[in-house]
C-alpha cells in the first residue's frame, strides 16, 4: 500500500476506513432516564460498517496466502459488504463480483457497480415482496455464490465465517468506542447479521469492563437467535433475521435478546434524521430503538452504547424515506 507522502492525508480510500465519531443522542433520548451513545459508522467511506470487514478480511487472507495478486473476490451480499468489498478491491486490484438478491435496495447494487465490481442480481422466491429479504431468498443467492467461485476459480471473502469479520471490531470498533467514550460502559447492543459487530465489540468492551451487558437485536417475528419460531421471514430490516446455519458465534456471552419491528426501527430512523442530523438505514434505527427499550428497562439511568450501522442514502427507493 502506497502512503501519501503529506503527514496530513492518507495514501488511498482504505486508509479512511475506521475512527468513526462516536455521538451522544441527547436530544433523541432526552425522554429517556440515561445515554444513548451511538457509533457513526455510516460515515466509512463505503457509508457503512462493513467497509471495516472488508478491510480486514482482504487483508487477513493476503498476509496468509489465501488471495494472490489479481485473483477474482467473490461474497455474497445484502449491498454493504459488497461495497466495502467493492473499494478495497478497487484500490488493491482485485476484480470483485458481488452476489445480491434483487429485494435488496437498488443502490446498494448501483454504487457497487460505480465501484467497478460486477454485480450478480438473483430473484426472490415467488411471493417474496421487493425489499423484504428472506432467509429462502439468502439461501439462492449462496448457491450462485458458491457456483461463481468455483467457476471463476475465486477468493470467496465469506463474511459469515471468514475470522477477519471478529477481528474488524475486536481490534477497532471496540477499542474505539472504549477510547471514545471515555468512562466504562453499562450495556453494547446491535443488529445481528453476521454477527461480526456484535461478538468483536462484545469481547472487547468485556476485557475493559466485564460487567458491561451486551445484547443481540432481532427483528420481530425473526427472532431465530433467541431461539424463536420464524413467523416473519419477510420483515423489512435489512442485513438480518435469517434463519441460517452459522449465522452466529456460538461462544460469545448474550446478556439478552431485543426484538425490533419494522414500524419502531422506522420510527427511531426517522426521528434520528430530524432530531440529530443522523441520516441512516432501517438496521441503524433498529439499534437505537432496542437501546431505548434498554433505557426503559434493565439499564434505566445507564449508558448503552449502539452502532449507526449504515446510510439512509441506501434506502431512498424505500419507503423508509418517502
């Protein structure tokens, strides 16, 4: 990696990735009986906090010879790995193909392609409604994944297994949020998708603190990892809720489960754009309105700390923002 020869810029977009602001939602949660500490991770160059995965997991299998110079990346995406994807290949030369079903917002698959990566659009199990993701839908799209990089003879980033996914937040995300918060922290929740986020910052904020509390959000009606029967595989919450093998590490302490539905992640999102400026996905306002429910309940009078995990400008074909 070439460095800008300047102490005051760096030598490529990859380089942006991490450091984020770390925010306090005084007016959101002035109602509220404690904090609310958000993570803006949506300002990554890629808009989201998967351009920290990718990073990370590019470089992992390079130092470890498992990507060689000029190899074809392949992973399967909801749109935001694939873009953090897309930026690191760019920038390091590797010819990248993102593998996305077609309910997933168009942006996402319009800015991957801006990013020069090829983007593999996949159709929906019939009835799936545009925008609503199920875990059957997820489940076509990895059988492309895995064709495509056999046929291609392809590095698959394989976010949901691949250990760079754990190490992104355990050696960043998390440390920073201790750095940034200053103070020790009562209660960590996010969305769970691959669960990367949850279980890197959960093992970090632990050794600092191990009385702080951390907690899975789920969307409603797709709580699979509290154990739940799936009664709606076809929730709007982007990047989460499918019932999948693997989906989680099993090892990592879960000090609770949040359900989420689509009418209160909406809500969050959207009073977050008019009350704080935070202009973010349906997944970001699922995180702060499970940190609201915290406040209301076991954590009243704490500090709960969450992740802005993703822009609103992915969403603007939605109904999030009409």
């Amino acid at each position: 990696m070439t460095t800008c020869p300047h102490d005051h810029c760096l030598g490529s977009a990859v380089e942006a990735i991490g450091d984020t602001p770390l925010v306090d939602l005084q007016r959101f949660a002035a109602h509220l009986h404690g904090r609310i500490l958000t993570k803006l991770e949506y300002l990554n160059p890629g808009y989201s906090k998967k351009d920290r995965i990718a990073r990370q997991i590019i470089e992992d299998a390079e130092q470890e010879g498992a990507l060689h110079p000029g190899q074809t990346v392949v992973e399967l995406t909801s749109g935001n790995t694939g873009t953090g994807l897309a930026l690191v290949c760019a920038v390091k030369g590797y010819p990248f193909v993102a593998v996305m079903s077609r309910g997933n917002s168009p942006e996402r698959a319009r800015m991957m392609a801006a990013l020069g990566a090829e983007v593999v659009l996949v159709d929906q199990l019939p009835g799936s409604p545009p925008g609503q993701v199920s875990g059957g839908d997820l489940e076509r799209v990895d059988r492309e994944t895995v064709r495509l990089v056999a046929e291609r003879n392809a590095f698959r980033a394989d976010q949901f297994h691949h250990h760079g996914n754990f190490r992104a937040h355990y050696l960043h995300t998390g440390p920073e949020i201790l750095r940034q918060a200053g103070e020790p922290i009562d209660a960590f929740c996010d969305f769970v998708g691959t669960g990367g986020t949850f279980a890197g910052c959960a093992a970090a904020l632990r050794e600092a603190h191990p009385g702080t509390r951390c907690y899975v959000v789920e969307p409603e009606g797709a709580a699979v990892l509290a154990g739940l029967p799936l009664v709606r595989p076809n929730h709007r919450i982007q990047g989460g809720g499918y019932a999948l093998p693997n989906l989680f590490p099993q090892s990592v302490r879960i000090d609770g489960f949040i359900e989420v539905s689509d009418e209160e992640a909406i809500s969050a999102a959207r009073g977050l754009a008019r009350m704080e400026g935070l202009f973010v996905g349906f997944s970001s306002g699922a995180n702060v309105a499970a940190a609201s429910k915290l406040l209301q309940g076991p954590c009243r009078g704490q500090t709960v700390v969450t992740i802005l995990n993703d822009s609103g400008l992915k969403y603007l074909s939605t109904d999030l923002w009409a």
